[in-house]
C-alpha cells in the first residue's frame, strides 16, 4: 500500500518528500540554467545567436514566442517561469533597476512593490531614490515614493564604487543558479503547502542517527504507518484498536501513549523525557524527542530516541504478525545497545587528527606583522538592525597607533556588520595614503569570502567596494584572528553601538 503520494514524494527534503525527481518540472530546472546563462552572459554566442533572432523588440525576461520560433527556444521561454520565481537584483548603481516592475527590495526572496505604480513615477529608477552625487539613500524620496518599504530599502547596502546593478540567484548564496534550487522552487510553486513550523532538516534528516532510523523519522513525520486508524481511514476493515490495550491505535499512541510504551519510556535512563499528556501531535513529539539526553552509565551521547522508536515499532509488529511480546526491559537493551554500536562506529571512520598543542596570548600584539596592520570588528543589536563599527592601526616597528569607530542603524545581519567595518577601515587606510596593510578580523565567514574571491548576495555590493579599495593599496592580506585576540576592536565597536542605541533612547 502506497501511504505517501508520489507528489509527496517529490518535494524537497527539507518540506517533508525525499528528493525525488519529478521528470517534467526537472526538465524546465535544467533548460533554466541556459536561461540564465543568457542572462548573465548576453556576449556569448549563444546568446546572441538567440538575442538577435528573437529579442529585438523584447527584452528576453519580456519577449513573447513567434509562431516560427523553434522547440529549443520554446523550451527556454518556458524555463524563464523558473526564473521568475528565484531571481532578484543587487542594487549597484541603480540605473538598471526599476523600482515598480523588478524584484529588488528583499535579498532573500523576489520581492518588489505591490499595485499599480501612479503615472508620473512609473519609469523611476532606483537611482531616483539616491541622494544627489551619491549611492546613499534619500529618506525623503523614500518616503515620497515608497513609504511602506522604508526598512527594507535602507536595508540594502548599494555599491558607492561604481558596481553595475546584478541579476542574482536568490535562493543561493552565492548567486548563482543552481538546477537543484531551480527544481525546488519549481516544485514548491506548483504543489503549495500549507503553512507548517515543523522544521524537517532540525527533527528528521540533522539527527546524529543511522539512515534507516532516520527514514523511520521521515515516515514517523508523515504519518506513514499500518496502524489501525490509518487502515481504517483507508476503507479496510480492521478493528482499529491497539492489541494491548484496546484504545485507538495511531502513531502517537504506538510510540508513546500507549501503556505499553509509557512503561519503556519509564525505564529510560534520561532526562528531559516528553510527556505522553503534554505531547499531542506527532510534530510535537519529535521536536521534545530532540532534547532527551541519556544520563551515565548508558555511554551513549547520540539521540537515543530514533532507536527507541525503532524497537517500540518493532515490538508493535512482532506482537501483530508474530504473537510475540517484548519485554520492555528487551526494548531499552536493544536500543542503547544499537545507539552505542552506531556511536562507536561513527568514531572509527573519523580520521584522527593531531592538533600540536598551543599557547593562547592574550595580547593581540603577538599577532602584529611586520609593518602596519589593522584590527576591525563590528557588534549588532538583532532588535534594532543598529551596528559598531571600530578598527585600529597598529605598526609594531615604528609604535604608530591610531582607532577609530563609527556607527550605522538599518544594518541588516551581524555579518553584513563586519562588512561594512572592514570597508570604512579599509576607506580610513586609502585616505591616509597607506600602501602595505594587514587586516585581522574575527569572522572566519567573511575572511574566507575575501581571500577566495567568493561571493555572496546579501555582501555583493560592499565586496565589490573592499575589492576596489584593495586595488589603491600596493599589498594587502586579510587573516582570521580569535575574538579574545581582538578585544580592543571588539571594545571600539561596541562603545559605538552604545552611543548609538543612547542617541535613540534620548527624548525628542
């Protein structure tokens, strides 16, 4: 019997399918990869084969299909509808980006302004809502224009170095498409799910468990078991009721609820066990499950509660097909018995790693290389979107220093904090003539972006920005320091944010 729909099982993993390949909507995600080829690259000469034979009115994104147009381009015209539903623009310069017809104002989904534009700003541009001379916002024209988006669009960090506006690839990170985002979209916009909380990839597929339980984790989520409610809803006439205790049997009841488990759950020996009384859903129960932690002498530190499931199912159909009764005392053995056997395992196929032993200094003047250096870090309030920025100059040979610090509101994440301190410092370095720099930062994401040359949508403008400002300096490396190795940064940020949260608190 087929519990689960096959348009079920073609939904990504991370809303409860399994991956599988839909063949038409996987077709569209893969012609969708020569569409954005064309987008990005319009000089190729594919793309102006193609352009210059079917877009000479029409852009490619607005262009209809002539009755001549042959299946090849039919076929990119259709992938175009996946494009659609993943494809936003960075705001460089703004000269490119209509504020009405394009999807700008969010960098995590298209997102653009709702309801007919009035007439006489129908053709702005975002280069309409700059200051003057300037990349910087004017609050007024914001107002003016698109007052019910104030914080989204100051938000958004444009380029001030002259970086054209970008078509990018919401659904990843780094920008581009990618045919497994591309089929996921697709899919999720034609079978829409009602709106859920339960976090699949947390309570099913990150568990520190086997892959068998996992996918009895997956079936568990779903519902998916020939317990007798389940057969009865089906049209087979069964009794319905569980063979130890007479109630209706369901999921929750088998792995939980009934006394027979109850009695296994008591035995356990954990902490933080969920309650048969106070977990009434099956979402419910995996989520407390995760929070079970087994006390000593048990030696197990994995999730225990994937096994137990597993035996507690196990026991539910020796009992129905067999006659044969496990104790619960058999249950919990086998189960830390499994949970132990899988742990031990994991640890075998781990390389080992010799890790030479170190001492930390606590001054970050052991860290100072020869010639000038500076130290950036950044602190960020997630309730105010406010960001400190602070950085100083350190030159150990002459025993120059000098620090500064500076503050923003509207910052959009912490990371996108140390951004923007990494580029005012680098912005105060150019402005002082320096030639040879080293920059220590304590975000190991952001250093390894700016040494590998990666890229990142919500960053893309101010990357751009600290690569043109590196070109102004004859040498330039970035490294990764330790937080407890830049408190003096650390400290310049956060009394900036400070000044900037008492700024706000002050009464008008």
């Amino acid at each position: 019997m087929s519990w689960i729909s096959w348009d079920r099982l073609t939904l990504p993993k991370s809303v409860g399918g399994l991956g599988f390949r839909e063949i038409e909507i996987f077709n569209d995600a893969l012609l969708a990869k020569l569409a954005w080829r064309i987008l990005k690259d319009p000089t190729s000469l594919l793309s102006r084969t193609l352009l210059g034979k079917y877009c000479h009115t029409y852009s490619f994104m607005e262009c209809s299909a002539p009755s001549s147009a042959s299946h090849g381009w039919r076929g990119l015209l259709a992938a175009r509808e996946v494009k659609k539903k993943g494809m936003g623009w960075v705001v460089g310069n703004g000269k490119d980006i209509n504020i009405w017809s394009m999807p700008w104002l969010a960098l995590d989904k298209p997102s653009r302004p709702i309801g007919p534009p009035p007439l006489s700003s129908k053709d702005l541009c975002v280069q309409d809502l700059f200051l003057p001379n300037s990349t910087s916002w004017d609050l007024a024209a914001i107002r003016l224009h698109l007052p019910h988006h104030e914080w989204e669009i100051l938000t958004l960090n444009p380029s001030s170095l002259g970086m054209l506006d970008t078509i990018v690839w919401l659904p990843e990170k780094n920008g581009e498409y990618s045919t497994k985002t591309g089929y996921a979209i697709s899919k999720l916009n034609v079978s829409p799910l009602r709106t859920q909380t339960f976090n699949w990839n947390q309570c099913v597929w990150n568990v520190a468990t086997s892959p068998k339980t996992k996918h009895l984790l997956w079936r568990i989520g779903n519902n998916a078991f020939s317990v007798g409610v389940n057969l009865l809803a089906r049209g087979i006439m069964v009794e319905g009721t569980c063979k130890r205790c007479g109630a209706p049997e369901t999921v929750l009841h088998v792995l939980l609820q009934c006394p027979y488990a109850v009695r296994v759950w008591n035995l356990l020996p954990a902490i933080l066990k969920p309650s048969p009384d106070a977990t009434a859903t099956i979402p419910l129960l995996l989520q407390n499950s995760k929070k079970i932690t087994c006390l000593p002498p048990t030696g197990v530190s994995n999730p225990i509660h994937s096994w137990l499931f597993w035996y507690l199912w196990t026991s539910h159909n020796r009992l129905m097909f067999e006659d044969l009764v496990l104790s619960e005392q058999e249950v919990i053995q086998r189960s830390l018995k499994e949970a132990r056997t899988w742990q031990e395992a994991q640890k075998k196929t781990r390389s080992p790693t010799n890790r030479p032993t170190t001492t930390r200094k606590s001054c970050s003047t052991s860290l100072v290389t020869p010639g000038l250096s500076c130290f950036v870090d950044a602190a960020w309030d997630v309730r105010s979107g406010n960001g400190g920025m602070g950085w100083k100059f350190t030159d150990k040979g002459s025993g120059f220093a000098s620090q500064d610090s500076t503050n923003r509101r509207h910052v959009s994440s912490a990371l996108t904090a140390e951004t923007l301190a990494v580029k005012v410092a680098l912005m105060a370095a150019v402005l002082s003539d320096v030639r040879w720099l080293t920059l220590f930062s304590n975000s190991k994401t952001l250093v390894t972006l700016l040494t590998s040359g990666g890229k990142c949508v919500e960053l893309q403008g101010l990357l751009h920005d600290i690569r043109m400002l590196c070109t102004s300096l004859d040498s330039i490396s970035f490294r990764f320091v330790p937080r407890l190795d830049n408190v003096e940064a650390d400290s310049l940020a956060k009394t900036a944010l400070f000044t900037l949260s008492c700024q706000a608190s002050e009464p008008m």
